[in-house]
C-alpha cells in the first residue's frame, strides 16, 4: 500500500517463497532466489515462508516484521480468545454422538431409548422406503454395506461401462446427474491422507452477523467437528430453540397424488416457508423428509437444498441462517458432497443409518436362523443379540461416519480444498443432462452444457419408485404388484403389496435384465470371436452389436452427414491409421507381465505405440527375444509416484506422458494393492513386497501451470529426441488448461473420458467423477483453435473407444490419435470379471498370482487383428463419406449431426418405449471452432519448441566429450545463474542413453558451479557425475536422482550460518532411486518426498519431510517441519533433536521413533556425517563429528513398521476393496 510490503504462503505450502536480507536492511522475497543479484558476503539472513507463514517490511517504522509478530499484532486488537470462550458452544452429545444407554432395534430400524429421540419409528417398511428413496441391493450390499462393517469406501475396477443418467433406461438418483470435478495442473490436489493435519472437516452452524464489523455476536455459534450428524446429534440439535440457534423443520415432501406437477409446487411453498421461518427468527433451518409415506413423495434432497439456498440468497436472507439437510435418499460419500457443495452446512442420513442397523440386526437374525435350522442351541447368540446388539449397532454407525466422512475428505482434496468451509456452497460440480429450468432454479452458476431433464421428467422417475415402492393411488395393490422381474423392480408381496426385496439394476457389474453395460457378455464374446479368428466379418458383427446399442454415450446421439462416397481404394492405407492407435498407459502391476509385454509387442510390430503406465519398465524389455519382438514401450508415462522413472527410463522412450489425472479417479493418485505388489513389481518401482502403494494425488513438482512447463522442460532435456505430452481428464475448463499446456511447450495433449478402465479405484470416483471425453475433446479443440494454439500440438482421446465410428467421429472433433486400453485387453481375452483390484483374473490378465498367470492365452496376434479390423472400418467409414484421408475430417465438427431418436418412457420405475423424447442438447460439441477456417485445425509442427531457450548442458555435453567418447575424467567449472534449468539433466540422458542404467565409472565427471542454480539442478543425475554447487539452488534439485553425487554447499565468505538458513527449495530428491546429495543449510517443504534409494544428509526441513520414502538413507542435521515421514514405508531417517520436538512432528502412521541404536546404525551414521563435512565443510557436520561422544545420543532414528505392520496401516488408510461373489461370476459365464 506504499508503506507496507508483504507476502503470505497458502496453507500447504505448495507455492515456493525465498527471502534474503542484507546487512543495509534491503529484503527481497520472490518464488525462487537469483532474481536478483546480492553480495552473499553481505547477506545476513536467508529464509522461506512456511506453509501458512507471513512476512512484511514496514517501511514507516523501518521494521522487519516476521509471521509471529504479524499474527501477534493482530491477535491484539481485539479480545477474539474471549468471545470464542463464551460465544462457541457444542452439542450435549459425544464428538461421535455416543448413545446414553442402550437403543434397540425394532422392526429394522431404531427406536426411542432413555429419552434419546433417535430415528423415529415409521408405519412404513424399512424396504418400502428404501424403494422410494432410490435404494438398491446393489447399493446396500456393494456402498452401504462396507461403509458400516469396514468404514471405507468401497474400491472397483475397469471403469463405468453404464448409460449416462440422463440416458439410463433406469431413473437414476438425482445425485447422479452431478459430477465431481477436480484440480488438474492450475492448482494440485492435496493428499487427505498422507497430509491429513492440513484437512479439517470443522463445521460452525448459526448465522453470520455483517463481515463489516466485528464484535462477540460473530463468536455465537455452534461448533461441530463433522457434517455427518449421528442420529443423537441430530435430535440434540433438532431441540435446540434459543438463540442465537433457534431451529425450525421444514418438510420436503409433496402430495403424490399431485402427480408430476405436485414437484416444481411443492418447491414453490419449501422456498416460501423457508423465507418466513427465517423471518420468524428461526436461525437453523431443518430441511427433512421424514414425512414420507404413501401419500407423500420426497422432494429430491439435493434440489431442496439447491432451491432454498439460492432462493435465500435471492432475498438477501441467506447469511442469517443455516441449512442442515435430515435425507433419505443420501447414503454415498457423493452424495454428501453435492449436498454440503450446494449449501448444506450438516446431513443427517436416517435412512442409511437405519439400513446400517437393519444390517447389523439381520446378522443376528440370520445365524440364528441358521442355528434353528440345524436344530442347534441358539439362546446365548439371542443373548448377545440382546446385550451386545446396541454396541454393535453404534459401532457401525461410527463406521458409517467415519467412512462418510473420510470419503468427503477424499472429495475435497480432489480441488484442492482443505476445510469444509471452503467446500460448503462453492458448487465445484458440472452437471451431466438437467434442464435449464432446473439448474437455474436450485444450482445457478454451475457449468450445465447439454440440458437434459427439467422437473416434469424428473418428477415423473422419483414418483415411479415412489409407486413401486407403495403402489399407485387408486390402483388395486395386486395389480400394483405386477412389477416385473424384467425390468429388475422389487417384487411384491401380492397380499400386503409390500415390496418383498430391493431392485438390483446392475449399475455397479453385470445383471442379464438389469442396466445395459457397453462391456456385456455378447459384446465381450463377440470381440475374442473377432481376435481370436482374424476374421472381419466377425468384427462387423461386433461393431454391429455396439452401434445398435441403446444410446447411452453422447457420441451415440450424434451421426455423420451422409456424403458422396469415394473408392475404397483410393482411402489411405491400414497401416498409416493403425499408427494413430495408441494402447493406453496400463501399468506393469495393475497388468501381469505378460498382458504388458503381449501388447507392447503388438504394437511395436504395427509401428505404433503402447504406454507403459506409472509402474516403470522391466529393462529386459530393451532386448529383443529370439523372434525379434521387442517388448520396449514406446511410450513412457511420468506419474505423481515416478515409480521407476530414472535416466534410462527417460533416455529409451518415443514419448513421456506426463499423467495429471485419470479418467476412472481424477484428483486421486494410481493405486495396486499390496497383493500385487510381488518381487519383481516392487523392484521395478523400489518398493517392499505386499505393501500397497497409492501414488501422491499431485506431482510434487506440479502446484501450477509454470510447474508443468518446467517438467516439460526437464523431460525434454533429459531426452530431446522424445515427445512430451500431457494427460487430462474431460471436465469444464479442461480447453483452457490444454491451451496452457500448448504454451508449457508440451507436443500433445491427451483428453481422457471419465468412463475409461481402471485396475483399482474408489467406486464413488468411477461412477463420480469426470465428464465425457467428447465434451473435453469439442472444448480442448475448440479453445485451441480460437487462440491460434492448435497448429503447435497435437491432441489425442481415450476412454471407452471402441470401433471405427468411435475413431471418426473423435476426429472429426478434433482428435489426430486414438487411444484404447479396455477394448485392447478384452481384444487379448478379458473377460470383465472385473476382479483386477482383487489379484484374480480369470484369464491372467490383470493379475501377479502365477496361479492365474498360467491361464493367459492372449497373443500379440489378437490385439494385431483388432486394431487392424478397427482401422479397416475407418477406412470403409472415410470412403462412404467421401474422404481419402482421416486428415482431411480432423477438427470438422460441421461434418456431424444429432441423431434423431426417439426416447424412453418410465412405466412401472424403469424406462422403456419410445414416448419421451431425448432434450439433451449437442450443441457444444458440434459448434465449430472456426467458421472461417483460417486457423489451423490439427498440427502442423512435429515438435513444439521452446524459442531462446538458455542451458548450459549443450556446452557442458560438448566440453565432456572424452569422458562420453573415451572414458577419460574430466574436470569442469560454470558460473550459473537461476535462469540456467535442469543443470546437468541432458548430460545425464546422454549417458543413459549410451550406457544404459549402469553410466560412467564413479567420479567420470565432476563439474563445478557458482551462483544461483535454476529449478531441478542435477536432475536424473546418474553414475559417473558429480555436481558441485557453491552458491544456492531452487526448488526440485535432484529430482530423479539415480547414481550422481551432488553436493551444495554455502560460499567461505558468508556472514551467516548455513545451517540456520534455507540454500535449497522444496521438493528436492523427488523420486530419487540411488545416488548422494550432501546440502550444507536447510532446505524447505517434502525433502526426499518418494524417495526410493538415495542418500542425502541436511541441516534442516520444512514441513512433510521424507513423505512417501520408499528407500534410502536420509540424515537431518537440524530441526524438521511437521508432519516428518508420512507415508514412509521403507528406508531409514536419522533426526538430530537435542530437545526432542522430533515425536511432536512426525507422523506416527508407518513409523516409530529409536533413540538406541545399534553399532552398526551408529558407524553409517558417522560416515555420512564425516563425508558431509568432507564435501562441503560444514561447521554443523564439523561440530558432531568433534563432539560424538555427545552427539550420537541426541540422534533419533526414523524406523518404518515392519511390511506386515506396514502394510495393515496402509490397508487402514485405503478404500475397502469389493469382493465379486463366485456365484456372480459364476451367472457371467
């Protein structure tokens, strides 16, 4: 403001922020040091701003002021700790909500206990109701079930092959038609478990007085530790009457005899009786559908919550009250989402609490029907029943909550978000087919770009499961109970025409009369048919099945417009479109070893690519076997975890793909599960056998777009001859991220849809998350050729790609290459057991288990026939539109249409016929991007360059030619400065790729520095490097470092002590897989974060030090930041703590603390020490090894649980993993 300077760093510590001060009191702050040249013999001090921390110069009073004299500051002016003690209550119930006394069961759901009103007993069925609501056995058994027993959210595998909601032959939950959307290279994803103390789930309920003043009122609130209310928590609430919480219920039912119209009505009088409630002074409003029963139909409680908070906020009332949502219809972590993301400030889900306790009950009703069958003595089990009943009861439903709860945690992170505050009311959805009507009513402002259904036909699908549920007013219940097995209702007892069973719609796997799969058995059958015999007939008749297909995606609402068809012959070769088929990223591990090299080898004999996935790559697979197949991928993928990802890796590919995100879980890092995790994958990715391994949720090095161009830029120095691109998955905003990854410099940008396959992900993110890939496709197509960017790069698709058609018309939307994984593992015998996340396929693709190993029989030769098959229909389909070459359709989405079709009609809860027509409205995929066609509409540059770029590598290359030519030492020395990147990288992909991962002999080249280094110095440095720094450097300093030695160390001449300042950035030794870092200072946030084999010893650390370790030897010579060694599952830490603040910051999950050590601990101990003097000449290091006899006491050692402790923590930690019963598969084949 002209007399203050300041800065401030996010509360993660994800942006970089470097200071220094000289002895004149000049203080310069920025993201990196060097941008400003400063005598280090006059500096005094050189710090960084820590995650949260502040720091301002006051050039009034000529005052430096730090974070905690900021902070104090303004602590001061106001008595803020004493308004808190008075003005923030709680509930008179446990943090959990913990019964006072014993609450029986009765009739499947809870009753009144000792006063404690909990859900109140209905007339209703507890069947009846989960009908009406949307409940499923699918979802009891599959969601509902686990979250109560286990408290997690259950995992899937191979992606969501269903209708969207909006095409669903089944009226979907309202839910459904929101998907969740996620950070992807403009801000990363924060990790809610590894980074657990950064996330608060901290809920406040009461009003908000005006943010122009403050005063003890603002304090008046009630604080709750989570949104997920207990069924006690919510009656203490719902008695709450004096201010400042004065609680009023509003029922979200309408009359079903109403019919349709009875919804948009009874939205009408909620909004207006919300308006007086608040009028009449009600501050907490409780929005219930309790009341349902057989007259009454619920309001979908996410529109009632979406229509009065905007409604409150039209009528400028909504800071004056809170909204608790009391719901029938929520029982998934997504659901709790989208109902705290439109402005619930708490859920209480009664009927999933109900259906948690039902279960619990029913397992004891079960084994003692068990035991009568038998003729056994079932008393003591009636007995347990009895007394242990209501323990059990409450214990499932903390399990619920906690499953919720952490599941919301998950959902969060995936933006970004770390507090519900931030999350509650922010909207970060895109909705997928709801009507204008709707979305500007209930949902203004979230991105909605097909329309869809508006409230006449949504009415229409709540009140048909309301009337399978209860019957149809003024029917007779017999003929009411005529719901079929064919359209998979619930069927009906014809005497009391009570629902007998929930539905099982088949929307999570197969069911022959449930939803309709894209991966179903005759599609499944008819595809090995087709690759097994090589015959194109046979895959005509499958692309036959898929084209006839109901329409589920939105590419089967679109067709092509009819041209004059060419000759055959005259269309461009199957071998030149085969080379646009990619099979996609598929990880060695989430694969067998077989299945990976069975299509690496296909592809590289048609000379295309196949993607290696985020698991490494075996180095056997350079060599070609005795046929001459070789088994390399061409295609390397760079993920958050850089399993394996070293110099070689790097040095032997065509491409590297950087993955930002996955299509089945975006915002969520890759995930194998311990079971698969055998000796040769943990070798490959330098981990311990049997321990899961779940990849960060960000790259470490990506918090921004500048983030990514640098990792483009490292990638590309460390390969020059290789491609880069970059993976995305399909969400609104996705074209401008991709025209920023054109100007990243990336070659290709690669559009994922949200239905894509997975080996192992959360079902809520499948079925959740992500959009399709033809709206990502039309928009990253779009925004790129508007800005003039589409010539510079290429653009790529995948997810659920199956025929010719599917290829044509993604490039008529901009697509030039076309990925496929699914479809190219069923082409090798998959049979969609869906069992991958298990370790049990059944025909050896997706497994480790070498029982089930031995019964792969795919062959390079299947995969050959399908991708050959695939660009033959091309072929015949640019012939019959009139086009020899698929060049000549890229980018043409003027060449489409919408296909007319008629719609489906909901009779008895499912939709058939033809009597509603599709309102889904195309326009935004089918708008072209230039009318005028003078800007390029696919590549026109091979490669996209960046111009003026300055390294100094070429001229280190050129100077280290005998040692690269002939073996001999060389000795060099460069001034640097911060403008000077990835030091040293090229250098080392130049020795890779001659000499492989073994390098040069120890101490080849040793080169020195002065100055400031840029970002990722000495990345990838490998064997026969040494890099020495004397100066300081930025941030991801030895990243990927994998045989070098680098060592940074402070000028003789400063006034300051290194090890009290910061002369390294944040992220340094990200992925390293051998090789030594000697640092001679502190460095900031995620030291050695996934490290897996190097050796470094510091002198301090920020905060999330050692995360993810999974190998190596770390020694820190000062004090560590918070959260020390989450995550860390391998490898050792030595910590020196004179003052034991060690135990305080270190993240007790995987680890344990030693201060004995053994003998031989304590002598690598003190030669790391020693040779950190002897590199660097540390005063610090020179202290301890004068002093050990003192000194080595004061050491902790940082120990990981052994694997199998390790291992059940992780297990802990991740999502429940979903068995498949035999009998399922069973009814498959």
């Amino acid at each position: 403001d002209g007399v203050v300077a300041g800065a401030v760093l996010d509360r993660n510590g994800l942006r970089p922020s470097r200071y220094k001060i000289d002895e004149d009191g000049l203080v310069v702050a920025a993201s990196e040091v060097g941008v400003f040249d400063m005598d280090d013999a006059r500096v005094i001090e050189k710090g960084r701003l820590g995650p949260g921390q502040m720091l301002a110069v006051d050039t009034a009073r000529r005052q430096i002021l730090t974070n905690d004299e900021l902070k104090r500051e303004v602590a001061e002016r106001r008595p803020y700790g004493e308004w808190l003690q008075k003005g923030i209550g709680s509930l008179d119930v446990g943090a959990k909500g913990e019964a006072r006394g014993a609450t029986p069961l009765v009739n499947g759901h809870v009753a009144e206990s000792n006063g404690q009103v909990s859900a109140t007993p209905s007339a209703s069925p507890l069947v009846a109701r989960q009908l009406a609501f949307g409940y499923t056995a699918e979802e009891v058994k599959f969601v509902v079930g686990p979250m109560g027993a286990e408290g997690k959210d259950p995992v899937w595998s191979m992606g969501d092959d269903t209708p969207m909601a909006a095409l669903s032959r089944v009226p979907r939950l309202f839910y459904t038609f929101f998907k969740q959307r996620f950070a992807q290279v403009t801000n990363p994803p924060i990790d809610p478990l590894r980074e657990a103390l950064v996330m608060s789930l901290r809920t406040l309920l009461g009003p908000r007085p005006t943010l122009l003043e403050e005063g003890p009122d603002h304090a008046r609130l009630l604080e709750l530790g989570s949104p997920i209310l207990s069924r006690d928590q919510m009656a203490a609430l719902a008695a709450l009457a004096e201010p400042p919480l004065v609680v009023r219920t509003l029922v979200t039912t309408f009359m079903a005899a109403d019919g349709p119209p009875g919804l948009r009505s009874g939205l009408d009088r909620l909004c207006g009786e919300a308006v007086a409630a608040v009028d009449g002074g009600a501050t907490l409003l409780v929005l219930s559908d309790r009341q349902l029963d057989a007259e009454q139909a619920a309001i979908p409680s996410l529109m009632a919550v979406g229509a009065v908070h905007h409604h409150l906020i039209r009528v400028g009332r909504r800071m004056r009250v809170d909204l608790v949502v009391e719901s029938g219809d929520a029982w998934d972590v997504h659901h709790f989402a989208t109902l705290i993301g439109y402005g619930a400030a708490a859920v209480h889900p009664w009927l999933a609490l109900e259906t948690v306790a039902h279960a619990v009950d029913e397992g004891y009703r079960s084994r003692i029907e068990l035991g009568q069958r038998r003729r056994e003595d079932v008393s003591a089990l009636e007995v347990e029943r009895r007394e242990q009943g209501p323990a059990r009861l409450r214990e499932a439903e903390l399990s619920f909550q906690q499953a919720a709860e952490n599941g919301l945690l998950k959902i969060m992170s995936k933006m970004g978000i770390s507090t519900v505050s931030s999350y509650r009311g922010a909207q970060i959805f895109e909705i997928l087919g709801l009507a204008h009507e709707v979305v500007s009513r209930c949902f203004q402002g979230t991105p909605s770009r097909i329309g869809g259904l508006g409230f006449q036909e949504i009415a229409e699908d709540l009140l048909a499961r309301h009337h399978a549920a209860y019957g149809v007013p003024g029917h007779d219940s017999a003929v009411s109970s005529q719901a079929s097995e064919g359209n998979g209702l619930a069927t009906r007892d014809p005497r009391t025409a009570i629902p007998a069973k929930l539905p099982d719609y088949g929307f999570i796997r197969y069911r022959r009369d449930g939803e309709y799969h894209a991966y179903n058995p005759l599609v499944v059958r008819a595809l090995h048919k087709a690759t097994i015999g090589g015959d194109y007939e046979d895959y005509q008749q499958y692309s036959s099945l898929v084209q006839s297909r109901v329409p589920m995606t939105l590419r089967d609402l679109i067709d092509f417009q009819s041209g004059t068809p060419v000759p055959l012959r005259e269309v461009e070769s199957v071998e030149s479109i085969r080379r646009r088929f990619i099979s996609t990223a598929m990880s060695l591990g989430a694969l067998s070893p077989e299945a990976h090299r069975t299509l690496a080898v296909a592809m590289n004999r048609i000379g295309s690519r196949s993607n290696s996935g985020e698991g490494g790559e075996d180095p056997a697979n350079y060599v070609a076997d005795a046929n001459g197949d070789v088994g390399h991928n061409r295609i390397k993928q760079v993920a958050s975890a850089r399993f394996g990802v070293t110099a070689e890796y790097l040095a032997m590919a065509d491409e590297l793909e950087i993955k930002m995100a996955q299509g089945s879980k975006p915002g969520e890092g890759g995930q194998l599960p311990g079971i698969k995790v055998n000796e040769t994958i943990a070798r490959l990715r330098h981990a311990v056998p049997g321990i899961s391994l779940i990849s960060p949720p960000p790259h470490h090095d990506i918090y921004s777009i500048e983030d990514l161009a640098q990792l483009i830029y490292d990638l590309k120095q460390a390969n020059p001859r290789a491609r880069v691109g970059v993976k995305l998955v399909a969400e609104a905003g996705v074209g401008t991220i991709a025209a920023g990854v054109c100007k990243a410099y990336a070659d290709y940008v690669l559009i994922s849809g949200h239905d894509g396959g997975t080996g192992a992900s959360p079902l809520s993110s499948i079925k959740n998350a992500g959009c399709p890939w033809e709206l990502g496709l039309a928009e990253t197509q779009q925004v790129l050729v508007m800005n003039d960017l589409r010539g510079r790069i290429r653009v790529r698709t995948d997810g659920g790609l199956k025929t010719g058609r599917d290829v044509v018309l993604a490039a008529m939307l901009g697509a030039e290459e076309f990925g496929f994984g699914t479809a190219a593992v069923v082409a090798i015998g998959c049979d969609m057991a869906r069992a991958c996340h298990l370790n049990t396929c059944p025909t050896g693709i997706a497994t480790q288990d070498p029982k089930y190993r031995a019964k792969f029989e795919g062959t390079a030769e299947m995969a050959i026939h399908y991708f050959t098959h695939l660009a033959m229909e091309v072929r015949e389909i640019l012939a019959s539109l009139g086009f020899r070459k698929l060049d000549e359709v890229i980018g043409r989405p003027e060449l489409l249409i919408a296909r007319p079709l008629p719609g489906p009609e909901v009779t008895n809860g499912a939709r058939a016929g033809t009597g509603r027509p599709w309102t889904l409205d195309l326009s935004a995929i089918l708008a072209p991007a230039d009318p005028s066609g003078s800007r390029p509409r696919l590549h026109v540059v091979d490669r996209n360059v960046r111009p003026n770029d300055t390294s100094l590598d070429p001229q280190i290359i050129r100077d280290a030619q005998e040692a690269l030519e002939r073996g001999k030492r060389v000795r060099l020395s460069y001034s640097i400065q911060n403008a000077h990147r990835a030091v040293g990288t090229r250098l080392a992909g130049e020795i890779a790729r001659r000499f492989g991962s073994a390098g040069l002999p120890e101490d080849t080249i040793e080169v020195r520095f002065r100055g400031s280094a840029g970002q990722s110095f000495g990345a990838w440095a490998t064997n026969g490097m040494r890099l020495i720094l004397e100066g300081e450097a930025n941030d991801y300093l030895g990243k990927g470092l994998c045989g070098g030695e680098i060592v940074l160390m402070a000028p003789a001449d400063v006034r300051f002590k290194p090890h009290e300042n910061v002369i390294v950035g944040n992220t340094v030794l990200y992925g390293a897989t051998s090789g030594t870092l000697f640092v001679n200072g502190r460095a900031g946030e995620r030291f050695a974060v996934r490290n897996s084999g190097a050796t470094a010893v510091v002198e301090g650390l920020g905060d999330h030090g050692c995360e993810y370790m999974t190998g190596g030897v770390v020694v820190v010579l000062g004090e560590v930041g918070r959260n020390f060694a989450a995550g860390m599952s391998n490898g050792t830490a030595f910590v020196l703590d004179p003052d034991s603040l060690l135990p305080s910051r270190y993240n007790p999950e995987m680890v344990s603390l030693e201060r004995t050590m053994s003998l031989e601990d304590l002598e690598l101990l003190y030669s790391l020490v020693r040779a950190h003097f002897e590199k660097t000449g540390s005063a610090r290091a020179q202290e301890i090894v004068d002093t050990w006899d003192y000194y080595r006491t004061q050491f902790w050692k940082v120990v990981p649980y052994p694997p199998a402790q390790a291992s059940a923590a992780v297990e802990h930690a991740e999502p429940q993993q979903q068995q498949v019963p035999e009998a399922e598969a069973a009814e498959r084949a």
